[in-house]
C-alpha cells in the first residue's frame, strides 16, 4: 500500500475531522484547549479568524464538525463544540485591539458588497485589512441579513450579533443601508473592481394546495413571517397553529408561534421524524416547548368557514425506496387527518430570486434561474462579479457563506491585483513536538470518561413569556472546562520514524483502542481486514509508514485513535511522537498575495 | 505522564465465549521501562488467556523478585496475585497448587529469580512435576541494580560498559529438559505470533511447562555485542518448531484441517499443530533435543519454538495420589477424619 505522508496538509486535515468537516476550517482543537485554559479571549480570535462570527455561531450554527466528531465514535455522543465556542465568546475580553489594522492608504481598488448578511461581511473583514474601498448594499436598514431577521432572538440576542457585524463594520466599510440594488448593470457602471453577490435565497416557497386563495390572511411564509415579528409588524398569532415543514426555519416558526399566543402549536412533515431536516437539538428544543410533531403528514386541502381558516387536512403517507435508495410517498389508506388551526405557517424551502439581475450584462443563468457559479472561485461568467452565500448555490447554512466568503475574497484580490484567479494559495502545516520531558506533553493527554455535558437552560415558563429572552443559559466555565476535557486533541499527531523503531510492540500493547499494528505490506483492503482491530470506517485513512527493520510496515488506523500519546509514552527510543499540527490555511492577502 | 490505561476500548471490540473482550485480561499500566521485553510478554499472556476463554477469577499468577516478578501486576488484574520471596516463587506456587489443584497457575520469574538464588527451587519444582507455566523472562542482566551480568548471559557478550562476561551462561531450557520438564519451549518477546500459542500449549498442558521467553532489556542489554538484545535476537533467531493452538471447540467442527505438521492432543481435547522448520529436528526426542540445542549454542544460534513437549504426562498430585477434589473444597469433617482413623492408622504402623 501507499506510504502516508503524515507531514501533508492533506494528509493531516483529514485526521482533525471536526476541523475538516468546519467548512471554513476552525481550528477546533487548538481553541477548546484554550477554553479549558480560560483564555477565552484568544480561543474567540482563534474562532474569528477563521469563521467570523464566533457569537453567533456558537449558538446558531448547523455543527458539521460534530457529527465529525472522533469522540463520537470512540463513545456515543461528540465534543459540544458549538457551546464550547459561545463559551469563548461570552467570557472573552476586550478585543479591540487585536482587530486587525486597516491601512489607512487604500490600495486603489474599490469593491461592492450586494447584501450585508455572513458571506458579504466575511469578504468585507478579509479584505478591508488589504486596504480596499469597500461599500457594502443592504435592503434592511441594520447589517446581518437572515442572522437578524430570520433566527429568533430567544436563540440570538440582537447584541450579540451587533457586536459582531460592528466589529466588521467599523473596520471602515461604506454602508448604504435601506438601499436595495434594482439593477445590476446600474452598479457595474460605477466602475467597482469587483462585485460581491451575497443576496441569499430570500424567497420562501408557498404550499399551493386546494382552499389557498379563500384563506390567504392565514397562511403565511415561514421567513417572511419571521421577519414581520422581528420587525414588529406581527405581534400575535392564533392559538391553534400548524407549522408545515421539517427544517429549522419550521423550529424557528413553531417556538416563535409559541411565544406570540400560539397555545396549541403542530408541526406537520412530509417525511418521517429521523429524515426531518432540522438539526436534532433544534427538533429537541421544539420538542422540550411542548410541540407535537405529526410526521407522514403530506398536506392536502386548507379548510375554511365563512372565509376563514379553521383546519388544514392531511393525507397519511409512507415511505418505500427504489431500487436506487430514492424515496418515495406512497399514500396510505387511511382517512385524511384533519387539524384544527386559525394560522398555518409554511416553511418548505426557499429559493434564490435575481430579479433585479439584468440577463444581457454577460451573467449567465443556468436552467433552474440560478446564475452559473465557479465552485472554486465563486467568480461568475462576468469576470468581476463573484457570488457567495446562499445567493451562490442555493440555501445551505451561515458557516458554509463564511467560508464562500474567504474564497471570494482570496478570487477577488487575486483577480484585483490581475493574478490568475485559479492559482490558489497553497495549504501549509507546522508540526510542533509536545514533549516536554521523558513521558509529559504540553496537551493534557489523559483520556477523560466523563459524558457529554448539557447546557443549562431556563425556565420554559419563563422563555414562553418572551421573545427576547434567551432559552440557552451557556455552559459555565466549570461545564465548559469539563466538556473541554472531552476532546481528544485529533490536532496532536502521532507522527512516526522508521529508522528509530525497533519493534518492541509497546505501542501495539498499550494502545487502549487497537489502532497499531505491525504487518506484511499488503494492498489496502488486504490490510484492513488484517488489522489488530477491525477496520471497516473506510472515509479513515491508513497511516502506513516505510519498511521497518524486520521489512514490515507498521500501519496505524486513524479511525478511533484516542490521540493519547500513550504509544509515544512507551516507545523506548521515540520512534513515535507527539506532533501538534497547525495548518496553514489560505485566506487572502498574507501568503496569498505575491 | 499517564498511570492510567484508559478504559475506552475500540468500539468493534471482540468478545470471547465468556463474554470478555481482551481488555479485561489486563492489568495495571506498566511501571517497566518503555520498550521493556517483559510488557510484550505480559501482553501475549493477556493474549493468551483471552483467546482461552480462561475465567480470570480461575487463574493465580505468582512471581519471585525482580523486573520479571513486577509484571503480574500489569496483566490479569481480576486474578490472583502472590508477590512471593526472591527465588521462592515455587514454593508458595507448589503450597498453593497442593491446596487448589483446580487453578491455573502461572509462575512468573527471571534469570536472577530462576538461574541464581531460585535455582535450587527451580530443579525441585520441575522434578515434582508441578502442573503449571513455569514463565522466565530472560534477559540476561539484573535490570533493577543496574544492569550486572546475570547467571543466563552469554559467555564473552558485552555489557553496556563494554567489558566481556568471562563466565559460562545456564541454559534453562536444557536444565529444563535434564530434570524432566514435558513442556519445554522458548519464546521472544519481539514475536508474539509464535510466543502467544506457546503460551496457550503450555496453559494447556496438564504438567510442568517452562517457557524461557528471551526479553531484551531496553535499559541495559540492547546494545551492540550485547546477545540479548532485539537486533541480535531477531539476526540469531532460528524458529526450529512453530506451534499452532486450536481449541477443542475447532477441533469437533467438520471445516476443520489438520494441517502439515504433526499434532499433539491436549488433554482437554484441544490440538498443538507442530510445524517443523528443520526437518532434522524432533520435538518429542528429550536426547536429541539437548544434543540439537548442545549444537546451536556452539554456533551462537537461538534455538526458539516448541523444543520438547510430551503429552503423556504424570503431574504431582498423580505422584502423589491425592483426592479428586481440591482440599481446599474440602470441608472440615472430609479432612480430619476423628481419634478413630488417627488411631487405626496408627496401629497399622505398631
């Protein structure tokens, strides 16, 4: 089998799943150990330079990282690294003086930001340090884009968010606030360098089923409706309330509706409970407000009296799958559901619109209406109009427009300083040793049992009562330093020489999870079912080093090494180290710029 | 650093037919030097005893004094443990066998334990034909004072110091063999592929086996000119009879294939598959065998493998005629048969 190169940055990123999986690559480990260390103010600027909004995501975000989690497989539940991270943001100091210098010389070049929500401000704060002229266009009249108007404030406190959209902006961004860009081709007249899309997907699907028109006053938009509470324009809503749909916007409507006077508040789904999209704390969270969640439900008529809504009649549905794992609603023969409602709130999905995109500047769309997007670059046919966000390919989440974010501005000041704009930076990584002495690490290498720990959260009396109130009380920093001991350190490499080992097989006796074993070389699927230790979890790699003196390969499963140093610990001649790595990732200017 | 193994095991795991996977055969994290031969040796006990369904409440491990005699408390944590006199492992070994026949006794001693202070022991328990692995861990120096020569180091080998051992080594395994052990084998603690079914045949064998697993001493005896180190061992290595364990329950089922070699039945019905890799050798020929490894040693070769086995084995309590039944299961009525029997028997002898 190959020979790894545990000294490439492809290599390595791969070992640090929840780093990996963080689509703009937070250095998870290295920032929990700083939480531990109560050095909440560095862990939050570790979390700001690579996703931006540390605050908000450590209580909105989807957490790739944790379904990635290796502590996930070692027991059954991951690190709570969200919470971990708003523990970073709740306890930091003041941080104004780390903020990055904004040259007070521009660089000449002007940019224009479409839309100030989470992709359109990560461009914003990765380039205004390179000395661009920035302005930035927003249709509300405050920055933050769906963060503010869509995500309720019992989840993120509007301060939370001001601080960290102000820090962007207060970097010396032009805003032109309440303006909203009608035409395109008007905007590239102004002459910009360059031109952000960070619109979003800002138009909520409508369910147009028998009785519609008859009852419109309603039925309303999930995200619309959210945004006219946020704005205030909606300030009650019925006691009986259907919320359709299975993704966190519909958890988002449903405990809004509960807190607006919704006393008797559903969800209804197409799809079974474990399909549902929602993330499972959200749909638990719903579930700990007292709202019943009727899956198989594939709506079918709105009823109405006398104009006015009083039910919504539902078809019970299964699922079977083709040959091909598609799944399909097959109606069952059951009498159709009737649920009693005064409101139906309808979150099934949003879409991109670009009305105000003209179709004969040189922006070409594809066939569903979406404009044609470099995956890598997010630069669109129009050399100097990039893409970002939902607005780019479809909805998808804030961590993921924060890292759209980073490669729009690396494509944007390549593209600004006229460099070939598919000519990435390159990754790097440093490989630093812990030992500190004969067996100690500078990492706190003992593997703790402890259980995932649960944040604290309050009263559901008292969150009912109020909006604004957040449900989510935070871990506390004793919490925080006991989840903080549940990450395993995926960071702190085991890095091997050859030369120096001489096959004693400490390392294969002592390590607590089987991962080492010292073997013939063998093709790969050979090997894997060759090992100390089964190794099925075919998404880890094999770390497989060059001959050892006996013409064996010691070969290490990476799937659910504790990263314990225990092998390093008993090697008598530290032919296994411990290596903290520390990856390089690109963002622009810095190494990116030559 | 770390005093405690964690816990966490791999999630796929194996179980034996009890139920344990190989973890709960473990014991204590190692206080030996890293790298020390003595860990590995533990390991292939723990290998050994898991892969043997063996309950570990059923096992007692007893040790002399020594780096060796430390390792009962690195394996086999839920059994039982007698850190015993310097060289008088058999002795209490040989007590508590008398008592509990029904135990599995694992004797765990050194060359000092076993070739200098314990030597006298070892002859003795081998000729009373204990029924127990008699495990030295050998690695020709004193570890614990600093690295001396012991009694088993080859003569002319260098200690770390460079100065040449002037006097003649003990071979325990032609010791062994001279006193009448039926179960002779040695081992390496850098190959547990051939030392864990060793350890299984030897567990097996319903008398005195000895296994005299060479043990470098990373410390003090893994240098250049040194005969006991991995290098040197691994270079001088010769595999004359490699075994294979198969289990009773293998050995009734149909699929099952004897193999190459020639095969010694356990008493417990389990099979030793022997593989020959020098057709010229005969491990069950106690003369040849000594003449063989007499040959070796001239040649500054390491004879390994299963040496010497003889299935039909008489052990002590055969000798000596003892009940069935474990005295220590007797009750008190059964052991002090009364004035009466003390009398008639006295007066069988007037």
């Amino acid at each position: 089998m190959k020979r790894s190169d545990i000294r490439d940055p492809d290599y390595i990123q791969k070992v640090v799943d929840c780093q990996h999986a963080c689509p703009a690559h937070t250095n998870v480990p290295e920032y929990i150990r700083l939480i531990a260390a109560e050095r909440y103010s560095d862990a939050y600027m570790l979390n700001w330079h690579s996703n931006v909004f540390p605050g908000v995501l450590g209580r909105t975000c989807d957490r790739p990282c944790e379904p990635a989690c290796r502590r996930g497989r070692v027991e059954e539940k991951p690190v709570a690294i969200c919470r971990l991270k708003r523990v970073a943001a709740d306890n930091k100091g003041d941080i104004g003086q780390r903020m990055p210098e904004i040259p007070k010389k521009k660089n000449g070049k002007r940019i224009a930001l479409i839309g100030a929500g989470p992709a359109s401000l990560a461009v914003a704060r990765d380039l205004m340090p390179l000395g661009y002229d920035i302005e930035l266009y927003e249709r509300e009249r405050r920055g933050g884009g769906f963060m503010r108007v869509q995500i309720p404030s019992f989840r993120l406190p509007a301060e939370v968010l001001d601080e960290e959209v102000d820090q962007i902006l207060n970097m010396g961004v032009k805003t032109h606030f309440g303006t909203e860009i009608t035409s395109l081709a008007a905007l590239l007249e102004e002459g910009f360098d360059a031109i952000f899309i960070g619109t979003g997907a800002p138009r909520g699907n409508w369910l147009d089923v028998a009785g519609a028109e008859a009852v419109a006053d309603n039925v309303h938009v999930g995200i619309d409706w959210l945004s006219s509470v946020h704005f205030g324009h909606t300030e009650k809503v019925g006691k009986r309330v259907v919320v359709i749909g299975g993704g966190n916007t519909a958890m988002d409507c449903c405990r809004t509706a509960r807190r607006l006077g919704g006393e008797e508040v559903t969800i209804t789904v197409r799809s079974g409970f474990e399909e549902m999209k929602a993330s499972e704390w959200e749909k638990e969270d719903a579930m700990a407000e007292g709202i019943p969640f009727l899956n198989y439900h594939q709506p079918l008529e709105y009823l109405s009296e006398n104009g006015k809504l009083v039910g919504m009649k539902f078809q019970k549905v299964r699922a079977e799958y083709d040959d091909n794992g598609r799944r399909k609603l097959i109606a069952t023969d059951e009498v159709p559901v009737t649920v009693a409602c005064d409101d139906v709130l309808v979150a099934i999905g949003q879409s991109n619109a670009f009305p105000w995109i003209e179709r004969d500047i040189g922006i070409d769309f594809d066939d569903r209406d979406m404009p044609i997007v470099d995956e890598l670059t997010h630069q669109s046919s129009l050399p100097n109009v990039f893409f970002g966000g939902d607005a780019a390919f479809g909805p998808k989440n804030i961590i993921t427009a924060v890292a759209h974010g980073h490669a729009a501005a690396i494509s944007i000041d390549l593209h600004c300083s006229s460099q070939d704009i598919r000519e990435r930076p390159v990754k790097g990584v440093n490989l630093i040793s812990q030992k500190m002495g004969l067996h100690d690490w500078s990492y706190s290498n003992a593997y703790d049992g402890l259980q995932r720990r649960i944040v604290p959260q309050v009263e559901l009396k008292a969150a009912l009562s109020s909006m604004s109130l957040e449900v989510e009380k935070g871990f506390d920093a004793e919490q925080a330093y006991e989840e903080a001991r549940r990450c395993l350190n995926c960071d702190v490499q085991t890095v091997f020489t050859e030369k120096l080992c001489i096959e004693c097989d400490a390392c294969v006796d002592i390590c607590p999870t089987d991962c080492i074993t010292f073997i013939e070389d063998a093709p790969e699927e050979l090997l894997r079912q060759s090992l100390m230790a089964p190794s099925t979890n075919l998404a880890q790699d094999l770390f497989v080093s060059s001959e050892v003196k006996t013409g064996r390969v010691m070969v290490k499963d990476e799937d659910v090494c504790l990263h314990c140093g225990l092998c390093a610990e008993r090697c008598p001649t530290s032919a296994w180290d411990m290596q903290k790595s520390i990856l390089k990732l690109p963002q622009a200017g810095g190494i990116c710029r030559t | 650093m770390s005093y405690i193994k964690p816990k966490v095991t791999h999630p796929a795991i194996a179980k034996n037919e009890l139920g344990f996977t190989r973890r709960d055969y473990e014991g204590s994290i190692s206080t030996l030097c890293a790298g020390c031969g003595h860990d590995s040796i533990s390991a292939a006990l723990i290998q050994a005893c898991y892969e043997l369904d063996l309950p570990p409440h059923r096992i007692a491990k007893i040790s002399g004094i020594g780096c060796s005699s430390k390792t009962p408390t690195y394996f086999l944590g839920a059994s039982h443990g007698f850190n015993s006199v310097h060289g008088r492992m058999p002795s209490v070994v040989t007590g508590a066998n008398i008592a509990n026949k029904d135990l599995v006794y694992i004797g765990v001693s050194g060359d000092g334990d076993t070739a200098s202070i314990g030597f006298g022991q070892f002859s003795h328990i081998v000729r009373r034909r204990l029924n127990m692995l008699y495990m030295v861990e050998n690695n020709g120096v004193y570890g614990l004072t600093k690295g001396q020569f012991s009694a088993t180091a080859d003569f002319g080998s260098a200690s770390k110091g460079g100065v040449p051992n002037p006097f003649d080594q003990i071979d325990l395994i032609q010791m062994a063999l001279q006193l009448g052990a039926t179960y002779v084998a040695r081992g390496f603690s850098g190959d547990k592929k051939q030392l864990v079914p060793l350890i299984k045949g030897a567990l097996s064998h319903p008398g005195f086996a000895m296994i005299d697993c060479i043990s470098p001493c990373v410390t003090f005896n893994n240098h250049e000119g040194s005969t006991r180190s991995y290098e040197y061992v691994r270079e001088h290595d010769v595999p004359v009879v490699t075994a294979d364990y198969v289990p009773y329950a293998k050995t009734i089922r149909v699929d099952y294939e004897p193999g190459t070699g020639t095969q010694v039945k356990m008493h417990d019905g389990s099979v030793l598959n022997l593989h020959k890799l020098d057709e010229d050798y005969d491990p069950y020929d106690r003369k040849k065998a000594i003449n063989y490894l007499l040959d070796c040693q001239e040649q500054g070769k390491i004879a390994t493998g299963m040496l010497y086995v003889n299935p039909d084995v008489t052990d002590f309590h055969d000798i000596m005629k003892t009940v069935d039944e474990p005295l220590s299961s007797l009750n008190y009525d059964r052991l002090n048969p009364g004035v009466e029997a003390l009398e008639s028997i006295n007066a069988s002898f007037r």
